[in-house]
C-alpha cells in the first residue's frame, strides 16, 4: 500500500517553503553583522567603571542589611558576597581592559542594562519598606515583559513561580530572615 502526500489545493510545488535551503542561508549568515561597532579599550573601562560602581553600591546596600555569620546568615550575606564578586571582577576588567578591543559601543539597548541595573536597586530599596514579595514579583515582571519582551502568560507565571521558589529557598532552606509580608 502506497501514501500519497497531500498538499492545499492553492499549494504549487514551488510555493513550498524550502527549508534545507532556508537552514543553509540561516547557518552562513555573519553573526558580526548583527553585532553593534566595536569601542575598543576607553568601552572597556568605562564598562568596568560602572560595574565597579554598582557592585560597590549593593556591597554598602546590602551590608545594611546585616550579614550575619556563616551558621546563622543575614539577610545581607549572599548579596554581599556576589556584590563583592562583582566589584573585584570590575576591577579585574578595570586593569586588563585597557589592552582589549571587543568591546562594543553603547547603543539604545546599553540602556536596557541600566534600566536592569536600576530595577535591582529598587528591589534593594523596597526590600525593607514593604519586604520581598511585591519587589521580586514586579523585577520579574520588568525584566521578563518590558526589557526580554516575553508574552503576559509566561511573564506572570515565570515571575509568580520565582519568588515563590526564592522565597521558599531563602525563607524556609537557607533559614534566612528576609523582610517579607506572608507567613505560612
């Protein structure tokens, strides 16, 4: 017994998509021509400056919150320990920055990394005032919606889901003391 491959009625053979040849251009096309201009070395530092400073900044922030000890962590530990990781690689890329070329040059979507810059220190400075719920659930809804473009479904779902298991890791495993405004 023979099948015969059906196709629409208002398909010709030559309207098929083609997708052998579709993958072949996909695969030779130059990633470099997607790419923003290359900055060179001053891109390089003032990138490292920056995240020297942020990570400077949520070292001081999170220090504020208190770090606790190591059997009977703070609330500030874990974001102190990254922000120092943060300020020491800065530095790192502060130094050895200076003989690389392949940094890029800012262009309208360096902004979106400011803006994400920008939501954590909000999240850092309403942490206290009204605890980790509401803060997290609205970075992941910047992040996932406005900044990655994600569809309201997945933004939601994502955003709920993550606190909900960052709040039972840091709350209920790691038995950290995080401000925050339920209690099961």
């Amino acid at each position: 017994m023979t099948t015969v491959t059906e196709r629409p009625e208002h398909q010709t053979p030559s309207e098929q998509p083609d997708i052998p040849a579709e993958l072949r251009a996909e695969v030779a096309r130059d990633p470099a021509d997607e790419r923003p201009p290359a900055g060179g070395p001053p891109y390089q530092i003032i990138s490292a400056v920056l995240v020297l400073a942020l990570g400077v900044g949520a070292a001081v922030l999170s220090y504020g919150y208190g770090l606790g000890s190591l059997r009977r962590p703070g609330p500030g530990l874990w974001p102190f320990a990254v922000s120092i990781v943060i300020a020491v690689l800065a530095v790192v890329l502060l130094v050895v920055g200076r003989t690389l070329d392949d940094a890029e040059k800012f262009t309208g979507a360096s902004y979106l990394v400011l803006i994400g810059a920008a939501t954590f220190v909000g999240l850092g400075l309403l942490l206290p005032t009204i605890g980790f719920e509401i803060p997290a659930v609205l970075l992941g809804i910047v992040w996932l919606r406005f900044l990655g473009g994600e569809t309201w479904r997945s933004t939601i779902v994502i955003s709920l889901c993550t606190t909900a298991g960052f709040y039972l890791l840091f709350l209920y495993a790691l038995k950290i003391p995080l401000p925050h405004l339920l209690a099961f």
